[in-house]
C-alpha cells in the first residue's frame, strides 16, 4: 500500500472568488499563501499566543484542502479560494505585516490533527464577533491570549483534543491519481486503494458489490464493484478506473468519512481485513472498539437508554453495560457482545442521528446524486488499526 502522508506543497494555486465564479487562478509559494491570509484575516497586535494559535488554523486548513484533494477531485484546477464563505480570506498582491510573516515563516511546515487520525485537521474559524461558528473565534483567542493561555491551550479550546505536527515535508503538490488506468489484471498498491474505498463507499451505496478480499489484485469481483460504480454515478461503465473513476471515489470517500470538515470522522491507518469477525467482545481492543465505542456516546446523547461510554479503544465492563442497553433497546438477545446484527442496528441508529442533527450542509448540494445514502457513515466491522507513530522514523501504510 502507498504512504500517504500529508506534506506542505510547495505552491497553491487560489481561485480568486467562489468555486464556479469566472476569476483567475494564482498560484503562489505556500508560506505566502499562509502570510497572505494571516495578514487579511488577522490583527499584528494581538498577543503572541493568539496570532500562533491562527496561524496554525490557517496553515491545517489549507493543507486538508489540498490534502483530501478537494476542489481538484471535482475537476476545478485549483486547491482552495478567497472566498470567506467556504475558505479563507485571501488578497492577491497584498503587502504583509513583519510579525505576523515572522510566525508563518516559523509555523508553515506544521499543522493540526486528532491524535490517530491522518488528515490535516479542516480548521475552521470565524471572527467571533459579527459571524460566530463552529471553530475558532479570532476575537475569542485573543482574549484567550489575554488571559495568559499559550496557543496550544487556545487552540485546545476550540477544537478539543488535537496535537501538532511539526516540520511536515515540503514538495511539489502531487496527483493521487496513479497515471495510467487501473483495469482487470492490474496489480500493486493503487489496487488495494480502490478495492478498499469502494468497499468502504459501498456501506452509503449497498448495490455495489463489497469486494470479499482486499489484495491489490484487480480481478473480476473488484471489476463488478468499479462497473456497478460507474453506473451509479453516471459514468461511463467499463470497469476501468481512469482518472474520472478514480476522483470520483476519491471524492465520495473524502464525503464519507467527512475528512474536509471540521467533525470528521477521521482517516486512520488500517491494516487490510474486511472480513467480519464471530464478535467484537469484553477484553478486545483496537479500532473496531473506538469505532463502537464513538457511535454509542453519540447516541447516548440523544436517547438516555444508552449509557454513555469513553472512547478508549478497550471494551471494557462501561462499554459491555452500554452493548447491553443498545441490545435491550433494540430487542436483541442481551449477551454484551457485539455480533453483525448488534453492530448494523448500533450503526443504523447512530447514522441516522448523525445525518439528522450532526452533520453540516454539503458545500455542493447540486453533484449528490437524489439516491445519495447518508454520507458519513463509519465502515462495518472494520480490520485493526495500526496506531499512528512517529512518521520520521516509521513509514505507515495508509488507504487514501
């Protein structure tokens, strides 16, 4: 599998008004870009603390556009615009403040995200006087700073549990798209992407086919799922995944796992197993655990039959009580572990919650299909996860 590790790219290219407006394009060097927006978002005279704290915001969000590929997977060629309403406020040809251009020289290479999540954090920030938002208020850091909190404690405030990290690689802004169609007979790592995201895309759209065994070989259950693809989105059926199929997945899968927004269910680093297991259980541990372990809570607050539970990653004796109430609830023989019946029903009730009073309004509406199934659903039964570590000495594999 390819590691697919976010890096600072070593220009942007800014569409200068709203994504469907007729204004040019400008490509700039990513550290201006981030001066750039610093110095028309932000004032030189506020604390120290507060200005790192936007700076970092305006840095990570950026980066999780160009990183989820964003605008290009839907076929604009450009990574992020001026416009307020959806991105960030930038001028074209506007001088910069000297401090403000000192901490984006310092601050540029790094970024925010969940602990054990991949993608750059998507955040969002408003000015938390005349517009207020989920995320950051500017004027908010700045009391914050005030009253004597460092940027990360800042930061911590808005978002929740985040970390930093610090002197991501700098390159040239890279396609995911391998270069050549992946057809029946391919082989390798861009494979197993694509027999993955489809069977992860194919929770929201149940008539594609799951692919059984995810092995980076391209053969004809893998050539099923990508025609029935194809057909659902109108494209053309041929079982090929050129460039169109593939931003096309790459597209609906960023959706689903909602990676460009600021409630994301997070890109993780997962070992390849689809198969389901006899039972997630007491004493287990890993990602399927955190997985029903985050659906519970959600629900949780919202029905008071469900006890609330931590996201640990253990299924321990909280979480077995809350595996029973949710089977009680749900007329389930209450055995306190988790088997498929248990898991869909639990994902079922947690999906429909989460479409109806979580999630935020699509920023283009227009290119969802009328028989688009909810677009943030978790994967069932999901493999292992291999936990995040230090990515200058270790080279995870990762699924884009």
């Amino acid at each position: 599998m390819p590691a697919v590790i976010p890096y600072i790219p070593k220009n942007i290219t800014v569409h200068l008004g709203s994504p469907n407006s007729n204004a040019p394009n400008v490509t700039v060097p990513f550290v201006d870009y981030v001066k750039n927006v610093a110095s028309s978002e932000i004032y030189p005279t506020w604390d120290d603390a507060a200005l790192r704290a936007n700076i970092y915001a305006i840095v990570s969000f950026a980066l999780n556009r160009v990183y989820t590929e964003y605008y290009r997977s839907r076929g604009y060629p450009f990574d992020i615009t001026s416009s307020t309403a959806i991105d960030q406020y930038f001028v074209n040809g506007r001088s910069y403040f000297e401090n403000v251009a000192r901490i984006a020289d310092d601050l540029f290479n790094d970024y925010l995200r969940r602990p054990g999540f991949v993608e750059p954090l998507a955040a969002k920030f408003c000015n938390g006087t005349t517009v207020t938002c989920e995320g950051l208020s500017q004027w908010g850091s700045q009391e914050l700073a005030q009253k004597g909190l460092n940027s990360v404690e800042i930061l911590r405030k808005y978002y929740g549990n985040i970390e930093i990290v610090n002197n991501a690689p700098i390159r040239g802004i890279q396609s995911s798209y391998p270069g050549t169609p992946l057809k029946q007979g391919s082989t390798g790592p861009d494979v197993v992407v694509i027999q993955a995201e489809l069977n992860r895309i194919s929770q929201s759209y149940p008539a594609i086919p799951k692919i059984p065994e995810v092995d980076g070989i391209f053969g004809p259950k893998t050539e099923a799922a990508v025609r029935k693809f194809q057909q659902i989105f109108g494209l053309t059926v041929d079982g090929i995944v050129g460039r169109t199929t593939w931003y096309e997945m790459v597209r609906l899968y960023t959706a689903i796992y909602r990676l460009s927004e600021l409630r994301s269910q997070g890109q993780q680093f997962y070992s390849i197993s689809w198969a389901y297991p006899d039972s997630i259980q007491q004493g287990d541990r890993g990602a399927s655990v955190r997985q029903l372990q985050y659906m519970l809570s959600v629900i949780s607050e919202f029905i008071p039959q469900f006890p609330p539970v931590e996201i640990d990653g253990i299924f321990g004796p909280s979480t077995k009580n809350a595996v029973l109430a949710a089977q009680q609830y749900f007329g389930l023989p209450q055995t306190g572990a988790v088997n498929e019946s248990t898991w869909d029903l639990i994902y079922d009730q947690f999906a429909g919650i989460e479409n109806t009073s979580l999630r935020s309004k699509e920023l283009f509406p227009a290119e969802v299909p009328k028989d688009y199934i909810d677009t943030t659903t978790l994967q069932q039964f999901p493999g292992d996860s291999l936990r995040l570590g230090n990515r200058d000495k270790v080279r995870q594999e990762v699924v884009r």
